[in-house]
C-alpha cells in the first residue's frame, strides 16, 4: 500500500471524463486500498476520485465516519463504476477538495441520493446515503466527469471562500 | 523580486470602471494578483492586489490615475506591501466560526458586537450587513465570518453574547463552520 500525490487544479486527468473500470482485479483493488490510505493520510479527508491520484477510472473510495461518527452512514465504501439512480431533495454544504487546497466552496446538492455501482470484488450494490454522505458522493462522482466543486458555485463572491486554515501540505 | 501593491478604487458606479483601471495596470505592466471588486448600494469598490518590477514606487502609479480618476471621479489609492505579508501561507490560526446578528435596527449594533470580539483577539474575516423590512420596524441582520484562536472558550463567548443579547435586544448566534473535506 501506498500513499499516492494528490494532483492539484488545474492537472488535466481532473478535468477528464474518467473511463469505466472493465474488470474488477488485484490491479484495481491495489489502487483502491492505495487511495484509501491516501484519504486516510489526510487528517480530515472523507472521500477520494481515482483521477485525483492519477488515474482516470470510475471508480472513488469515502469514509464520513471520519467526520460524524457511526451514525447515518456506511463507513468505508469504495465503488467501482457508480451510477447515481435517484436523487432528491437539496442541501447547501461547505465543500473542500484535496485538488483545490487554498479554496471553499458552497454547494448546492441533493440531500437524499441513491448511487449504483461495484464493490472491488465486483459485486454489484446500491447504496442509499443521506445527509454529508449523499454530498460526499455527489462531489465524488463529479469528479468522475471531470467536474470540481468551483464549477458548481453559484458566485465567487459569496460561495467561494479563501480557506482561512489552508491544508497543510500533508501529502507528499 | 517582485514589488507588491495594494490599490483601492471607489466610486459611483458606472461601466468603465473595471475597464479603465485594469487598462491603466495593463499599461504599466502590471500583473494582478488577486481582486475583490463589489457594489454597495451606488458605489462600486475594488481591491486589489498587484504585482510589479522592481524599482516601482507607490508615487509612480499617481500620474497615470490622474486621467482616469478625474473622468470617473474614482478615489484610488495606492500603498505597498512586504511580499511576505502578501505571500504568507497562514494569515490565521484558529476555527472558522459564523456569528449572525439579527434585530430591530439601532445605532452601535455593529460597534458592540466587534468590540466584544476584538477584546478576545477574534479576528473578523468578512462582514456584512443587510436593513430588511420588518413587521413595523426595519430588521438589522449582520453575518460575520470569524476566526476564533483555540484558546478561546466558546461557551464563555456564548455567554458574554447572550448578555449583550438582552441588553440591545438582538439575537446572536454562533456555530462553527462546517467543512467537508473530499
């Protein structure tokens, strides 16, 4: 296992339309457990793209339990080639992005989504996330089309901040 | 080494005023580091940023105003800035926290809130301010970002503001700033 370099804005893999996964191997489940040591690596991350290590697959790893404990949540989940099936309601949230480090961001998502996609051994689940674990996979699969949060404000002015306690270069 | 310059320009609002500033550092080979440009109410402000070669001073940039800010009657002013101060990695070192202030307009809502706060060394970070229309008296409501340095108790702060709470008859709330990191 390995932690991996995050790329920062404005590296190309971040803005491509990311490929499927064809098969669910020892090659992907070696950067998944990869980025998930990357996530953990950084103290308060809760979710990780493919693309922003470096590889432009579909397929991200998240863990909200970080932030808010056991409760409403499904702890660690890494999928491979997500598919959001339902989405409802919305919710304004303070994102930050380990590919953007010195910026905030104010988003708009659904509140309530359910996402389909793979397991890493390649089972097939479906996953109904609720509250910061239904933005977290939001953020995430917009990154699977190359889409970051700075494209999802509404106004600088208002909705972007400065990070006030920039991320400390934490990764290598 | 670079030369960094803070510039300010404010004046009533009109096209042009972007433009003619920005012209006028496009001109001097200037290059614009960061900006924040707003309109309150009639006037539009402007701060910016800039960066230029060395062996630029403050007293250069007059001359080449003069022109712009007579015909836009914009007041500009220009002062530099240590690179250092410009550049620094961590201006802050606390918890970002939101205080909103709401209740019937009166003098000296702003004054005691940001005295209270600069007596414990909380530095504001943005502020702003809205009269909305009440029910028969117009509604102050103030939204302060601040950074709160760890050593500040915030249930003691609660406390202090909920006594300014009744003595000025306003409400204040506080509660941290809730990022998801991804």
């Amino acid at each position: 296992m390995a932690v991996l370099p995050a790329l920062k804005y404005p590296h190309p893999t971040l803005r491509a339309k990311c490929t499927a996964v064809l098969e669910t191997n020892e090659e992907i489940r070696r950067i998944i457990n990869d980025m998930t040591e990357t996530m953990y690596a950084s103290p308060s991350c809760v979710g990780i793209a493919a693309p922003q290590v470096g590889y432009p697959l579909r397929m991200f790893v998240m863990d909200v339990s970080r932030k808010i404990g056991q409760k409403k949540n499904h702890g660690l989940l890494a999928l491979i080639n997500p598919v959001l099936v339902y989405s409802e309601g919305e919710k304004i949230t303070r994102e930050g992005c380990l590919s953007i480090p010195d910026f905030l961001g104010n988003v708009k998502r659904a509140r309530r989504v359910i996402v389909k996609g793979l397991n890493p051994e390649g089972w097939e689940v479906e996953i109904l996330s609720t509250g910061l674990e239904a933005i977290a996979m939001q953020h995430e699969l917009d990154h699977l089309d190359g889409v970051l949060f700075i494209h999802r404000v509404s106004s600088l002015g208002t909705d972007l901040v400065r990070r006030k306690n920039p991320l400390d270069n934490i990764l290598p | 080494m670079r030369k960094f310059f803070v510039i300010t320009a404010i004046g009533k609002d009109r096209p042009g005023i972007v433009a003619g500033v920005s012209k006028v550092l496009f001109d001097l080979g200037v290059n614009i580091e960061d900006s924040s440009m707003t309109i309150l109410r009639s006037e539009f402000a402007m701060i910016l940023i800039i960066s230029t070669e060395e062996g630029v001073d403050a007293s250069d940039f007059e001359s080449h105003f003069r022109e712009l800010s007579d015909k836009l009657s914009l007041f500009i002013s220009v002062k530099g800035i240590e690179e250092r101060e410009v550049c620094s990695k961590k201006p802050y070192s606390g918890m970002p926290y939101i205080i909103s202030v709401i209740g019937t307009d009166k003098p000296g809502i702003v004054y005691r809130v940001a005295q209270l706060l600069s007596s414990k060394k909380i530095n504001i970070t943005d502020l702003n301010t809205k009269v909305v229309p009440g029910e028969r008296t117009p509604v102050y409501t103030m939204i302060i970002e601040v950074d709160v340095p760890e050593y500040v108790d915030i249930a003691l702060l609660e406390e202090e503001f909920s006594l300014l709470e009744k003595e000025m008859a306003i409400d204040i709330s506080i509660r941290e700033i809730e990022v998801l990191e991804l």
